[in-house]
C-alpha cells in the first residue's frame, strides 16, 4: 500500500513567483495539501520524507508539443508507442503532455488520436507522463512551410475530416497556417471544441493574423522556426513590406508563442528576447522532440514509421542533411535548465514556462502546473542547478528502464 502521506523537505520549493528557502510540500492521497517553509507545515506521524537533499522541489512539466522518444513517434499510432514515449519523456520531468500530430494520411493521424486515447483512458504509474490531450498540429501546413513533415501529408483543412476527429474529444490544442483556404472556419471550430488555437508551419501576413485572431487563434508554434517574418512576406508579396507572425505575436499582448530551447535552433540571445519581450506568461517552453530522444545515433523517420521523412541524429541535434533542424532531441529539463543557465532567467520563471504557462494556455491550470494546494501532486526533485533527480506523479515516485 502506497503511504498515506508523502513530505517534501530539505530543499527549496519553486513557486510561480518565488523562491521559498527550507521548504516543505506535503501531498496526501496524490494531491499537494500545504507548502511553505517547513516549520509551518505539520506533517502527519506516518508521512513518508522525501529528501531534496539540498536541492529544488518544483512542479512536474508541461510539453504541449512532442513527437516522440526513445525510438516511438506518437504518429506511429499504436498504443505501444504512445507509452514508450511517454515513459521516456516523465523520466526526463513531463508529467503531463500533449502527444502532437505531425503531417500524414486520414488513416495514420485517426489512429494517433485513438491511440492516445485508450492510453489517456486506461492510465496508471507506469504508462508514464499523462495525456492531458492531443496537440493537433499537422496535417493542415503551408506547403512552404512543411519543413521537416513529409510534403504529401499535408492538406487544406476540410471540415469533414476535422469535426470527426474533434468529436473524440481528445484534442486540446489545434494547430493550423492562417493561409489556407478554410483556416477561419477551422479555427471557429477549434475554440469551440479545444482551448488553445494555434497558428503555426505557416507564411502568413499580419493581416492574415489578424484575420486568424478574430477567428478564436491565440499561439504561435515554435517562434522563429517554420513561420513568417518581414523578409519572407515581402518576397511573396513586394513592397510596401507587411508585418508577419513574428510583429503580430510581439505586438498582441493576448498572444502567446513557445521556444524550444534545446540551444540547436536558438542562441541565448534570442531566447532572451523573447522572455523579455513576451513575458514568462505568454512564452512556453516546449520540446518538440522525436523518436531520437535517448536513442544512439542514426537515421530515424520523423513521424509515422511506415513513411516519415528520413532524418539524421548526431546525438546532439536532429537535421535534415541541406535542409536544417527536424525538432530535438532532449527533453523538458534540459529545455528548462538551458532557458535559466543560457538565458540567464530566474529559475521561477524558466519553470514557469515548463510548467504553470503551458497549463495556462492549455486550459488545465487547475488540475496541474504549479506546487499549489489542491492541485494534483506531480512534483519534481531537482539539484540547484535543475537538473531532474526524481519524479512523483500523483505523489507516486515514477521509475523508468529505458527498454534498449
Ligand atoms: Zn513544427
Ligand atoms: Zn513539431
């Protein structure tokens, strides 16, 4: 029988906004019941301690945008590799995550979304990071945005394909380029039916985001990767120049956006930027990781295994040879420990953004992403300089062996 009680002590818990020194977190019946320093909290005699050892105690993370780990892509679309990558990705500090579509047939994205599902449905401890919900991001790209997404899979939006998959009731975010021909009614159907609407693979002008905006879409899909700017509008459209995602996203105080921070597709600075200019609240962290997430490397496929795109691993990025970076290949705390260390940004904002932003805009901030009463206990233990010593999910400690 699990203990009734587990306490968090000998160590610093990460709030939202600060930092408490001598901390403690008590979690009973797999949810957080006090935090504050330790002299404050009363623990009951049978409660179990968990030692920090000196270090952080902060909440479990959130990936809104993933594609796989060790050696499974969600597209693959058995239930087999929903939780092989999602036992990897809680071993690397996600507790809850959003399994993301890539570009692919009717039949490979319907057997994604029922796969995760069934997991969603049957979870327990070992199944690893929870499914919150689906990210639906591809099929509907801009052809000239596909980037690392195999070009024949994607397609317009058409209402319906969509409606059929909403009607699951799986998909909590949905993703689709302003561009396309129908993207205004997607989009009127997706903020009926998910929380976040997203615009993202997309050359879209301002005006084209504007348009989006009043249709119900509030995020951009990894910032500064596969979406427009000043230069690329201008080539398809002269001049006078327009504003792109990039202006509209900085100008729109409503609008959030993610980073991936594996340190491959960004510099410091530019991660910098975008916590200063959009603020720990609008600015995500995300992985967008595939299959080569703890594999050796190699040559993987990027999406469903029958006939993704081929790309390399190197062991330190995922690339196409000549055409540049497909997604990466760490996981949510190395993203996290890189935005506070390379970014240089308070440890509680660079967890806020792996955490209580993602669950934000996702719509589930009362369930998860911060170490607050009530919530459900998906707690990390962290060293000083954040990197992930134990998982807890629901207060259970979550173990993993790697299958290789
Ligand atoms: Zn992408
Ligand atoms: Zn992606």
């Amino acid at each position: 029988m699990p203990a009734p009680s587990r306490i968090f002590v000998n160590g610093a818990a990460i709030l939202p906004d600060r930092i408490i020194e001598d901390a403690a977190v008590l979690c009973t019946s797999g949810r957080i019941r006090a935090v504050g320093t330790r002299k404050k909290i009363k623990a009951p005699k049978d409660a179990q301690i968990i030692d920090a050892k000196g270090g952080l105690i902060g909440p479990g993370y959130i990936d809104i945008h993933v594609h796989g780990a060790e050696g499974a892509d969600y597209m693959d679309g058995s239930t087999d590799a929903v939780r092989t990558a999602n036992r990897a990705h809680a071993a690397r500090g996600t507790t809850s995550i959003f399994p993301t579509t890539t570009t692919g047939s009717r039949a490979q994205v319907f057997a994604m979304l029922t796969a995760c599902k069934q997991v969603r449905d049957g979870w327990r401890l070992g199944d690893g990071a929870r499914i919150a919900g689906v990210h639906f991001y591809g099929p509907y790209f801009a052809e000239a945005k596909v980037g690392c997404h195999l070009k024949s899979g994607r397609r317009d939006p058409d209402p319906r394909e969509y409606n059929k998959d909403f009607d699951l009731g799986i998909i909590g975010i949905a993703t689709c380029a302003a561009e396309l021909r129908g993207a205004e009614a997607f989009y009127r159907a997706a903020k009926k039916r998910c929380y976040l609407v997203t615009c993202g693979h997309s050359n879209a002008t301002w005006t084209e985001m504007a348009a989006a905006f009043k249709a119900g879409m509030r995020h951009v899909d990894h910032f500064w990767c596969a979406m427009s700017s000043v230069s690329s509008v201008r080539d398809l459209y002269g001049t006078p120049m327009q504003g792109s995602m990039e202006q509209f996203v900085l100008a729109e105080p409503e609008m959030s956006t993610e980073v991936i921070a594996d340190g491959q597709h960004l510099a410091p600075e530019l991660l910098a930027f975008a916590y200063k200019l959009k603020g720990a609240a609008r600015l995500c962290l995300c992985t967008d990781s595939n299959r080569a997430v703890g594999m050796p490397p190699g040559k993987y496929r990027f999406g469903p295994k029958a006939d993704g795109e081929w790309f390399v691993s190197d062991g330190q990025k995922a690339f196409q040879p000549g055409a540049g970076l497909a997604s990466s290949i760490v996981g949510m705390d190395t993203m996290v420990r890189n935005m506070a260390r390379l970014a240089r940004i308070p440890i509680p904002d660079a967890v806020r953004m792996g955490s209580l932003t993602p669950a934000e805009r996702a719509g589930i901030a009362k369930e998860v992403g911060s170490l607050d009463v009530g919530k459900r206990a998906d707690v990390l233990v962290l060293s000083r300089d954040l990197k992930l010593k134990r998982v807890f999910i629901g207060g259970e400690e979550f173990r993993h062996s790697p299958r290789q």
